[in-house]
C-alpha cells in the first residue's frame, strides 16, 4: 500500500492492517526459519509496511493534540 491510501484509512481499519501485517510477519518469520520462504524480500517489505502503518498512527497523534 501507498502512503497516500494508508492515509484515507479510519482509525480502526488502520489498527486492523496493522495487526494482520504483525501476523503476516510472524508467519514469513516462521516459513523463512523452516526455509519454505522461496521469495525473502517478503520480509522486508512487511517490515517497511508496518513501519508506514506505525507512522500514520503517530502522525494522527502528534497533530491530535
């Protein structure tokens, strides 16, 4: 996902992707100590993904106040 589309999310939809990207995470984590991840980029674009999702949430917060 673009920032420009993480950005129209409402707060809890936002909270949602967020969780299931951790979980998405978790799994290639899993697939990838077991070496049944053929493609290791996957990690590190969930990686890159929630630290998009984590920076909106901040964002929302900082201008909150």
């Amino acid at each position: 996902m673009k920032v420009e589309e993480i950005k129209v999310l409402s707060d809890e939809e936002l909270a949602k992707r967020l969780e299931e990207a951790h979980q998405e995470l978790f799994n290639l984590r899993f697939r990838l100590a077991t070496k049944q991840l053929v493609n290791h980029r996957e990690v590190s674009r969930v990686k890159r993904q929630i630290a998009r999702f984590k920076t909106i949430i901040r964002e929302r917060e900082l201008g909150a106040r």
